[in-house]
C-alpha cells in the first residue's frame, strides 16, 4: 500500500476536537483520553500531528462527496438498474433533505474544529514550524469555501469547542459573510504564514492559488481570479508539466491494483491530491470503486457526454479527417510489436478511451479513469485529484473570457490548446475560431473542453454555478418536471441538522 497521512487516533486531541454529530445532537464533543491539553501542542512534531489529523477529517468527509457535489447532479452521468434511491436522486436533480450521504455535515464539521485547535495552539510552540499553521488556515478555508457553496449559508464557528458545557448550536452566518471575513482572510493568512511551494499530498501555495481562485470565480471577481491564476505559473516555475502522452495522462488517476496495470496516481501536473489507504484508513477510504466500477455501477457517463466528446474528436478515419483533414496525424500511436515497424493509429481523443469502458454502447459505459479491473472495495485507496494543472490551464481561459471576449479570444483559445499540444490533440480549427463569435459561445466551448479533460473529479457542477449555466444546460436533459430552478441551484440542508439544531431553519428555498 502506498504511503499516505497516517491513520492517528490522538487521545489528548480527541479530546478537544470537535467531531462528528450523532442522530440526536447539531454537534457534540466527545473526549477519549483523559490526557490534558497541556501533555500535548508542545512540539512541532505534535503540531504535524495536529494537521494530520485534520487531513485525516478530510479523508472521512471527500471519499464520496468529491464525487457526489461536484459530478453527480450534472450532465456527466446517468443512473444504472443498480443506482441508489440517493444517487438516482442526484442524477435526476431531485436532491431531497434526506440524503444523509450527500449532506450530512458531521465529518465536515470535524474538518473545522480540528483545523480551530490547530490555529489556536500551534503559535504557543516554541519556534512552532509556520507550514503547520498555514496549512490548518487553508484546510479552514477549504471546508468552509465548500460549505457555502453547497448549502448557501451554514454555521460559523472559529473556535475550538473545549468543553461539553459549550453552547454549541448555531444559527446560519450568510455565505457572503464568511466568504469575506472567514475564507478569503484565512487563505491570506494561509499565504502569508509559510506555505511550501509544492506538494502534491499537503497544501501548498500553489494549492491554496487554485483555491482562492475558485472562490473569485465563485464570486464572479474575475480579474482577481485572472491574478491568482498567473500567479501559480510563476510560483511553479517548471515545478508542474502536463502529461504529454497516453500512459502519463492515464497515470494521474489510475489505482488498479492488478499486477497487468499497476497502482499510479502519480504526475507532474498533479498540484493536490488527496490521499487514501485503506489499510489505514478503513471506511474513511475512497468510494470511486463502489461508485464506478462494481459489475453494475452506480452510473454510467451519459450519453449527452458520449455524442459531445465524439462530435469533436471523431473516433473514425472518416469522421476524423472530415474534421481535422486529410493526413492529419491521429492522436494516440499503439507501438507496434516486433517484428512490425507500422505503428497502429487510433483516432479519437485518448482521454475518452482511458476515461471511459471500451466497447460499450453509448450510455451504457462505465467509468474507468481510476480503475479498470474489478478490484473491489477493500483495495480502493484511490486519490481524489483536487487540483490539476490542466484544471488551472483550462479555467483561466474561462476567466480571459469572462473578463474580455474581444480583448481577450486568442488569448482564451490559446489556453484550451495548450492542453490540446500536451494531449496530442489537434488545435482548435480555424472554423472553430470563427463560429465562436460571442462570449456565450466561447464560454460554452472552454466549458465542454474542460468536462472532457476534468471528467469524474468534480468540477462540472461548479462550473455551471460559476457561468451561471447550471439552469440552462441541465433543463435541456432533464424532464419537464425536474426542471432545476434558481433556487435549487443551493443543496437541502441534512433534515436531521434542523430538528437537532432549529436555530438551523428555515430550510433552503425550494426543499
């Protein structure tokens, strides 16, 4: 099993950790040691302890709902005979206050109090380490950036709850109020503190870059968001590089642990990953096997997904040349065995054919970025790619448009055919170029482009939040009465958060 944050079960944290919520209680402390706080937060070695353990809530709160609010209501997949009544439920945009899975904040909220403990504590360390602080300031940001955007408005809370006697229900602070007094001041500090310049498994400045920038894009601050963007290229220098062939491309995602393909997750342009064992994590570990790759999944890509993605990079001869022109060069190139010398060409893109099961009918395909065999639950340590450089390429082409479409076109075009060149794909043609003639088309074109390169790591769904599309583009599939409306754009709170907690209500608009 591969190396990841170690599984620790701190008695003197613990105790003043805030944790997970039971059936009858907003939030409840529950001490397990009898161990003081004054035998612990006296080392830097206790202080990377205490941030562990925050990226350890982490594991326990993204192994299904990475998934779940970034992919999962929208136009990338459809459910199978197999789906829960939960997951038909998100697919179908028909998320209801009952959805433990998807909305149940209990680990979200450990996040939270172990990231207040560790900003309280570690600056009384003796020549504390700042990396420590600033990660436990971006972990804060991190969950609450997702809280606000998923559920609007959620409750505030800065400091370490250290004793049963504390109130501990709270009423809802707006989400623009702790977008601007909570998120964005604790990435500065973050920033300011002493964060590396990269690591793929902690937070880093890079990391904490691509962050902010999703809350300006979140906040439509588009030229803060452009500034943030430029700034990873020059922080990272040479430090990230896209993958440039299929198997490096293929490699970012895939945990398979047969001995015909291999475990990777591994990648220059991976900025943040975050990792999973299952020997050490146990159910804390990742869900992409469950999800994606039982015999009959949860879902399958769609097939709106399927004719998008082919209608641009035929997988014909004939359909590729009418595009892209006699003797173009194909993509992807299969060595041929010895004693050959004609390389075998495949058309098409080869994300498609390393993302998605082969030969199988459109709608009826599972997802195979992060596993291909049937490896089954108990080997699934899959990482989640939480930020990617393509990711970082692609979105600031969203964000050149945004600002400026006149001004900034080839600018924007230049983006997406940066990925283009790295994944051995065509540049956008020159047809292209001129019928994307407005923002709105434009826009609508960087958006499919980063669906097929960011597929399955839950980006989409913000993606429609950010350019306002969620609407129009999900009631083009969805049945009349499914129809999303501006106020379903936000997610039900838990229905047993507010008979717990009524300082909670009222519930969402529109649940």
């Amino acid at each position: 099993m591969r190396h990841t944050y170690k599984k620790i079960t701190i008695g003197c944290l613990a105790a003043f950790l805030l944790v997970s919520s039971s059936c009858n209680n907003f939030l409840e402390l529950e001490p397990k040691s009898n161990l003081e706080d004054g035998e612990f937060w006296k080392t830097n070695t206790d202080a990377n302890l205490g941030v562990i353990s925050i990226y350890d809530a982490m594991q326990a709160t993204y192994n299904n709902k990475f998934f779940l609010w970034g992919d999962f209501r929208t136009d990338n997949f459809v459910s199978t005979s197999q789906s829960s009544g939960n997951v038909r439920d998100l697919l179908n945009n028909s998320v209801l206050s009952n959805n433990a899975d998807a909305l149940r904040w209990n680990e979200f909220y450990t996040i939270i109090g172990r990231a207040n403990l560790a900003i309280e504590k570690i600056p009384t360390i003796p020549l504390y380490n700042p990396t420590y602080l600033s990660e436990a300031y971006a972990a804060r940001a991190f969950a609450y950036f997702d809280g606000v955007r998923v559920w609007g408005s959620i409750p505030l809370i800065t400091k370490p709850i250290v004793s049963p006697r504390e109130e501990v229900s709270r009423p809802r602070t707006d989400g623009a109020v702790i977008l601007a007094e909570q998120v964005l001041p604790d990435i500065q500090m973050a920033l300011e503190t002493g964060l590396l310049a990269r690591s793929t498994n902690r937070f880093s400045a890079s990391s904490v870059l691509a962050l902010r920038a999703n809350v300006y894009c979140y906040l439509k601050q588009w030229d803060k968001a452009l500034a943030d963007l430029n700034a990873i290229q020059v922080l990272s220098g040479n430090a990230y590089r896209l993958a440039n062939s299929r198997i490096e491309w293929r490699n970012l995602f895939l945990n398979d642990p047969s001995a015909t393909i291999g475990q990777f997750e591994v990648g220059d342009e991976l900025m943040f990953q975050l990792k999973y064992n299952f020997a050490e994590d146990g159910r804390n570990s990742a869900r992409a096997w469950a999800l994606f790759n039982p015999p009959t999944p949860q879902l399958y890509y769609s097939k709106s997904l399927d004719d998008k993605w082919l209608a641009r990079f035929p997988i014909t001869k004939a359909g590729w040349e009418a595009k892209y022109g006699v003797g173009s060069i194909p993509p992807t190139v299969i060595a041929p065995l010895p004693p050959s010398t004609t390389p075998t060409y495949v058309y098409g893109d080869y994300r498609f054919l390393e993302a998605r099961e082969a030969n199988k009918a459109s709608g009826t395909a599972k997802v195979f970025k992060y596993n291909k065999t049937g490896a089954g639950s108990r080997d699934d340590d899959t990482d989640l790619p939480i930020y990617r450089y393509s990711d970082m390429v692609l979105l600031k082409g969203l964000v050149l448009n945004r600002i400026d479409f006149t001004a900034n076109k080839a600018a924007a075009i230049s983006q997406i055919n940066i990925v283009r060149t790295a994944r051995q794909l065509p540049p956008v043609t020159a047809a292209e170029v001129l019928a994307l003639n407005s923002q709105d088309k434009l826009e609508t074109f960087i958006l499919d482009e980063r669906q097929f390169e960011l597929v399955g790591e839950g980006k989409r769904w913000w993606d429609l939040i950010y350019t306002d599309k969620a609407i129009p583009v999900m009631n083009a599939i969805l049945p009349p009465a499914q129809a999303l409306t501006q106020e379903r754009l936000l997610w039900p709170i838990f229905f047993q958060h507010l008979v717990d907690n009524p300082k909670l209500l009222p519930q969402n608009p529109g649940f």
